[in-house]
C-alpha cells in the first residue's frame, strides 16, 4: 500500500502553457504549494493569470467562494528558474513534445531534486523508457497524462516505463486520486490508452465519408443520437483540431509499423494540406465563418405505419425497438420463424450484423431488406439510420422509415455499407480495446475508465461489449472483414477467447 503525497509537500511544474497551468491549478487546488516555473521569460505569471481568469468565471458563477480563490491562487508561485524546483516531493513537466527536449530536462532535474523526489512527465505521445534512458535513475521517472483541460477532464493515465519502480507509480496514482482524478495504470506503449484505443471513433468515421456513406452531418447527428456520443467524430475533429488529430493518427500508424487498423485518412490529408484545421481556423469539416450557414442532418419524412407487423425475438440489446413500437399502437405479432427481423407487408427490417443489406438479404433469402444500425439505447434513441438493400423495392426504405416514425425515431438513410455508422464505430473501438488489453498496457476496467473519463465516451467500449454482446461485435467484425478483404478489421484474439468462453468482460459482484 501506498499513500499520495501530503498537502504539506511542494509540487513543481515545468511549463506554464494551457496544460501546465491547469497541472498547476489541479495541484493548488487540493491544498499543495506549487512552483510554476518556465523558460520563456513572464510565461509563468502569465500562466497564472490565465488560472486567475478560469477562476474568476467560476466565482461570478457562483460556483466558487472569493477566498476559495484567492487561496487557490496564493499557493501557486512563479520562479525564475530550475533550481527553485529543488525542495519539491514532486515535479510534473509539460513542455514540447520533443524527446531530446524532455530528456535533457530530467538530466536536469536529477542533479536539482532530492533523491526521492518524484519526476514525472505530462507526455501524451513519447515513450517514458525513452524519456528515461539519459537519467542515472529512470525508476522515479513516471508519466503522469492529464487531458485539457485538466482541472475539468477527470483521467490521469499513469504511464510506466519499463524501469518505472512501482511504487512510484503507485504513489503517483494515488496522489491523482487524491486530487480528485481517476487515475488508470498504463503501461508505455504508442498512443498509451486513449490516444490509441479512439483511433477508430475518427478512422472509421473518415473511410465511412471517403466511402460517401453519409455526408459529414449525418454521420456526426447519428453517432450523437443513436451512439449516445457527446460530439460527433467530424465535430470533434474540428475542436481538436484536424491537423493534431492528424499528426497523432499518423504517429501511432508509424509507431505500430504501419498496421492497417491505425491507417490515416486522406479526407483528413486534404483538409491539413489546405489549411483548414477545424474551428481555430475557421474550416475543418465544418464552417465557421461569420455568415456561415450551420450544415443539418434532416431526417426522411415518413408516411403512414403499417397496422401490425410480424416480428422474432431481436437480438437481446434490440428488445426495446419492438417495446417501443408496440407502445405506439402497433400490434405485433410473434413469429419465431422470423428470428432477427420484423416483417411489414412491403419490407423486411433486421439490426445490422455487420453484412451489407445487400449480401444479406441475398443469403438470409430476405427480400425489400433494410437494415437498422446499433443504438445506445433503442428505448430513448431520437435517431438512427437504416440503409437499404440494392435489390429492395422503392417502397420498402418507405415503410421502415414510417414505422420508425411512428415510435418516434428519426430515420437517416445512408448508402448501404457493411456495419453501418454506430455498429461499426462501436465494434471497432471494442476491438481496439481487447488489444489493449490483451498487450498488457491496462486491465478492462482500465480502459472503460480511460475512455469514459478521457474523451466522455457514453459506455466503456468492453461495458458496451458486455451489453450488446461480445459475439455480436465478433460477427460484425468477420463481415467487416469479409467485406473489406482487410486485415483492418481482424478480431482481436482476447474478443475471440471471450466469446468461445460465452464470458463477460466485467464480471459481475454478487
């Protein structure tokens, strides 16, 4: 067992940028003097200003005290240089992302620091073994990753290198919590946990544009509205900015000797090479210029339901579509011959599995197919899109928009394409975290946590896992993967285990 570091013991900052200010508040804020320290001559009394600012918004909001403030601020001290960090337990840098940089600093700070001191480094993409391999003792060396902003985003990955004691990252962790983060161990690998495991939340969403699947709105209104998502991808994207997200999918493909799960998006290419990077720019995916129209997703308008349908048992996580439908004075009938699907005179709707509506309904012998994507919750869902078979009616898309409509979901057709948008982003992302996991850089609460306090994802992609079913996303990803030809789409071997074991990747308390 470990404790984190008394309120009593001084914390040191390098880098008084957005993020290192906001380290800097996060500390103060939980009762530590810190010294915030610089290279660039009035940044860390700038950076303290900016501190000052943020919390001057939250007093006129009521939602701190004016000497809650005024403490806050008190304990944080600007210093002139290096050596005034030498009396610290801990010290967190947050300067460029430049290994040669960041080594040379923690060289630095060796000779400065005691010898329990703590340092650590805010990296979001290097190799804490690299960082470390200059320093006489890389073992006090951790990586401590906050997200921007960091007094509001509640992760803190805690990355080891492979001479990383554990102790110290344990100590770190527990100071992180102690702070009011969630602390998640990582171990050093490209990307750590989040930065690796989103990848197909963009990569996916950029191929299905490339595709011309559904144009930039669409695809941002159903990931909102049927996945649950804060943002949509493309949305996203823009506040990130295009170019950065561009620059670390390009660096963890590399990283990964070029695998093909983790290939960058030329749509995304395209955009950087023409300078338009997002909402810092003015353009990305989106404009944002003064006069600027705001681009909608419009959903089909539906005609008049069908009285009754005839419907099988759906898929378990779909059971809340018929309940649905049944509540709007539409009588089903069961059929357990029609498993998977429900009938409508004209149509046959069934949840995608991965298959393009097309190639299943010509092997499941379903004619006037259409096909319904993943919802976070089909009970509440406002929104989801359904493609159709190439061979179905005209009036068969018709008739599953109207029925949707009368239970009060949007429809959003898209062209038809294997997995659909949520589905498929969905399943990907699963994917991506069984590797994780199974390579050891966390555990399965682990990455749950990472994803849902890092970037605000709605459900842990293995939670989700667990609720839809990890068959389903095997099977969805078998059809990916036929479909494409592509090793992009390989299920992960732990995913694989976890279904021949019919096993849950949370396992229930009892």
């Amino acid at each position: 067992m470990t404790d984190p570091l008394p309120t009593s013991s001084p914390v040191g900052v390098i880098g008084a940028g957005t993020m290192g200010a906001g380290i800097a508040q996060v500390a103060a804020a939980a009762g530590h003097t810190v010294m915030l320290y610089d290279a660039a001559e009035g940044a860390a009394e700038r950076g303290i200003s900016h501190v000052a600012a943020g919390l001057e918004k939250l007093v006129a909001r009521g939602r701190m005290d004016a000497g809650a403030r005024d403490a806050l601020l008190a304990r944080i001290r600007p210093v002139d240089n290096i050596e005034s960090l030498g009396g610290c337990a801990l010290v967190v840098e947050a300067v460029v992302e430049k290994l040669e940089v960041k080594r040379d600093l923690f060289q630095a700070l060796e000779s400065i620091c005691s010898n329990d001191a703590i340092l650590a480094s805010n990296t979001s993409s290097l190799s804490i073994t690299a960082i470390g391999a200059s320093m006489s003792r890389p073992g006090r060396l951790v990586g401590m990753h906050f997200f921007n902003p960091a007094p509001i985003m509640k992760l803190v990955e805690i990355v080891s290198g492979l001479d990383t004691e554990p102790g110290i990252a344990a100590r770190v962790s527990d100071t992180a919590a102690a702070w009011g983060k969630h602390a998640v161990h990582a171990r050093s690998t490209p990307g750590f946990i989040v930065n690796r495991v989103a990848r197909p939340f963009y990569g996916e969403a950029l191929r299905l544009l490339e595709e011309r699947v559904a144009d930039i709105a669409v695809i941002d209104r159903v990931v909102r509205d049927a996945g649950g998502f804060r943002m949509g991808p493309f949305e996203l994207m823009d506040l990130i900015g295009i170019d950065v997200n561009y620059a670390v999918s390009c660096s963890v493909y590399d990283a990964y000797y070029q695998d093909p799960r983790f290939i960058p998006s030329l749509e995304q290419k395209e955009r950087v090479d023409g300078g338009r990077l997002g909402r810092k720019s003015g353009r990305g995916f989106y404009d944002y210029g003064e006069g600027a129209a705001p681009a909608r997703a419009e959903p089909a308008s539906a005609g008049a339901p069908p009285e009754s349908i005839i419907a099988g048992p759906l898929p378990g996580f779909a059971a809340p579509l018929l309940e649905r439908i049944a509540a709007a004075g539409i009588h089903v009938h069961t059929d357990e011959e029609a498993e998977g699907v429900i009938r409508l005179p004209g149509a046959v709707l069934g949840v995608t599995d991965g298959r393009t509506a097309t190639r299943r309904a010509v092997e499941d012998l379903h004619a006037n197919l259409v096909v319904c994507d993943l919802c976070l919750d089909y009970a509440a869902t406002p929104g989801i899109a359904v493609a159709a078979s190439m061979n179905a009616s005209p009036t068969a898309l018709d008739e599953v928009i109207a029925l949707l409509g009368a239970a009060g979901i949007a429809a959003y057709p898209v062209a038809d394409t294997p997995g659909l948008l949520v589905m498929r982003l969905v399943s990907m992302l699963v994917n991506e975290a069984c590797e994780a996991v199974l390579a050891g850089v966390c555990d399965a609460r682990g990455v749950d946590t990472a994803m849902r306090s890092g970037v605000n994802y709605p459900r842990g992609p293995l939670a989700w896992a667990d609720a839809i079913g990890a068959d389903t996303v095997l099977t969805v990803l078998n059809h990916l993967q036929q479909g494409y030809g592509s090793d992009r789409y390989r299920p992960s071997l732990l995913l694989q285990q976890h279904v021949y074991a019919s096993r849950p990747f949370h396992e229930q308390a009892h």
